[in-house]
C-alpha cells in the first residue's frame, strides 16, 4: 500500500465521475474522502479538516461557488481545486476571484494532471504553513529582542547616570586653575574618562584616559579607575600611603590593578600633578597619544614623554617629568578619537593642525565641535575627548 501523502475531499454530484477520481487518488497514495453534494461536502470539512479540497462548480441546490465561500470562512488557507465544464468559464474566473487555488475542465481525460494539481498545491500549503510558523516565530523572537533592547537601553542610561556623576564638575575652578572638559562618545557609554581634584593645600591631581575599546565593558574600566584614585586619596588622608603624590607610583599601581583584574583590558592616560607653591607640573604618560599640547607666551608645543600603555605588561615602568609651568599658561589635552575625524591626510599634518588650533585659541570646550564639525550625538569611530587646564593673569 502507497504511504498517504495528504487528505483529500472530493465533492462531486456526479457518481460515476467521483468514484473514478476517487479510486485513482487512493491508487497514488492519498486518504480520500468523499461527497456527493455540497451541504454534505461542507459537513465533511468541518468534521475531518482534509488538506486539500476538488470541488465541482455545477451541482444542485449548493454549487461549488457557495461550497468555496463556506470552506473559505472555516479554513482560508485550504488549497480548493475547482472542477467546472467547458463551458462556464465565469464561473471559473469567479471562484478564482474568491480564494480558488487551482482549476480543472471537465471531463479529466487525463488523471495525472489532477494528481499533479493536488500534490503541487499541496506542496505550496505547507510552505504557506511553514511560513506563517517562521513568521510567528520571527515575530516572537522580534517581541523578545524589543524586550532587550529596552532592558540594554535602560541598563544603558542607568550606566550613563553612574558615568556622568563620576565625572567632575565643568568649568571648575581650583587654586586659579581653570579646568574643562568635553567628552563626545561613540557609543551611548564612553571609555574615554578625565578627572581632577585637589590632593591637598599644595598639590591638584588631573588627568586623561582612553580605555580600549568601546561601550559598555570599557566603561566599566573608567569607573574602576575613579574607584582606584578615591582609594588613593583615601589612603592619602588616612596617612596610611602617600601614593597619590607622585604620577609615576600612581600608573604604577594603576597598571597593578588592571592585570589583577584580568579584565582584558588596558588604557592610555595622560596623569600630572601641579605643585602650586613651586609653580611645577610632574606627569608621567602611559601609552597617551597625542600627547598634550602646552601653551605660554613663549609659544605652543607638545609635552615629550612616552611610557607603556597601563594594564598591557606585568612589568612595565613609568617614568615622571617635571615642567615648570609659569604665570600664564594653558594645557590641552585630547584622546587619539580626536584624529579619526581630522581631515588631513598624514598623522603629522593632524598633529601640526592641533598645534595650530591652540595656538590660536581654537581648540575649547566650547567651540570643539564646530572646530571638528560634529553635530550633537553625531557617530563618530572613538570616543573623543579634550580636557583644557589654563591660568592667565586677573
């Protein structure tokens, strides 16, 4: 015996000509049902559910039209094959019209071509069914993505909260020192940091860094480093270690704490400490590039200095310089994102545009996005970010 491949109703007033196609289906495999009517055939439907139904168009009392719109309202997505004589053409047209899949003229000589019929529309109803799954499933899976977004959105905003109020205040004025920052990220989250505070009476901390990577894992970073500098300070005033006054010791236990970590991730930075009474800078740099860029009457120029990025080598060294700062004097300093958008073409010609920007008074907070022709929450490849110290004369 043939293995069944579909469940077909044959509905046809005309006995000889059912039983025919009937004997035929059931030879090539397929359960048939049958009826000799249209209320009987509509009956049958509703209790067995076939696949698939052949329907002649011209039969008493309910015609194969009226038998199409019963089944429609029950199951649209049954294929219907129509059967009509030559002849009543509009009618085939008009069952088309109403959800038809297929049509046959009477009389069938040939059976194949019914057999061909049913198993090719057969075979397009369970594509149609195996879409509408794909598509419940796609819409399921979309219902659930929205549902993560939001989560990552407001994980997200909740991050950039705890970011922000990490961050010190703009604008800020400390011992006649102006300090400002502006940070552009790339993401919603940014990796790039800067800080500032006094240590003591004498001595202001500050700094830049540029942790690698982008988004949420690299901000985690910068809100590891600002738990390490309060816990420095803390230290400081608990006078249990006086770490924090040298910039060298400070990227030294920096760089300790990122590889104890193994978070599998490392930062540039740009560290200095002012010592007001000697009018004096000591930094030390890990990995900062560009590297910052200095101004006084004398001119502009950038800081040398060059040392191993912090939490990238067990036993890398920092080194510290001194600079002496004098009465009026400003200090810019920007993360390397500052470069992927600078439109020359040689890194030397960006450096030398920097350059120039501070020379002319250019390169501020409050003009840096127009300088870089940026539009607020513009994408941009890295994070950038400028920190400005200056001090001029009342």
């Amino acid at each position: 015996m043939s293995e069944v491949v579909g469940r077909v109703l044959v509905i046809d007033d005309e006995a000889i000509v059912r039983d025919s196609i009937v004997a035929y289906l059931e030879d090539s495999g397929f359960d048939v049902l049958e009826a000799e009517n249209g209320p009987t055939g509509v009956e049958c439907f509703s209790a067995h559910r076939p696949d698939i139904v052949l329907c002649d168009l011209r039969m008493p009392n309910m015609d194969g039209l009226e038998v199409l719109g019963k089944i429609n309202s029950l199951s649209p997505n049954t294929p219907f094959i129509v059967v009509s004589g030559a002849g009543v053409m509009a009618d085939v047209v008009e069952a088309l019209r109403l959800g038809a899949s297929d049509y046959l003229i009477k009389p069938i000589l040939d059976l194949e071509v019914l057999e061909h019929s049913i198993r090719r529309n057969l075979k397009a109803s369970e594509l149609l069914v195996e879409n509408q799954a794909y598509r419940s499933q796609l819409e399921e899976k979309n219902r659930e993505l929205e549902l993560r977004l939001d989560e990552l959105r407001h994980d997200q905003q909740a991050g950039r909260e705890v970011q922000r109020r990490m961050l010190p205040e703009q604008q800020a004025q400390i011992s006649g020192i102006e300090f400002n920052y502006h940070i552009h990220p790339s993401l919603y989250l940014s990796g790039d940091f800067v800080d500032y505070f006094p240590i003591n009476g004498e001595k202001v901390l500050f700094y830049i860094a540029d942790v690698s990577g982008h988004g949420a894992s690299s901000a985690f970073i910068t809100v590891l480093l600002k738990n390490l500098t309060n816990r420095l300070r803390r230290n400081y005033k608990r006078q249990s270690s006086q770490e924090i006054l040298w910039p060298d010791k400070v990227l030294t236990r920096f760089n300790r704490e990122l590889l104890d970590a193994k978070l599998g991730k490392h930062l540039s930075i740009f560290l200095g400490i002012i010592d007001l009474p000697t009018n004096t800078l000591s930094y030390s740099v890990g990995g900062q590039f560009p590297m910052p860029i200095f101004k006084t009457a004398e001119g502009v120029r950038y800081l040398t200095g060059r040392n191993q990025p912090v939490g990238l080598f067990e036993f890398a060294e920092y080194e510290a310089y001194d600079l002496s700062l004098g009465q009026d004097f400003e200090l810019v300093a920007v993360s390397d994102g500052i470069l992927e958008v600078l439109t020359q073409p040689r890194l030397s010609d960006k450096e030398a545009y920097l350059l120039d920007l501070v020379e002319q008074n250019k390169l501020r907070v409050e003009n840096l996005q127009e300088v870089l022709a940026l539009r607020a929450g513009q994408e941009v490849p890295d994070d950038i970010t400028l920190l400005t110290l200056r001090r001029t004369r009342d």
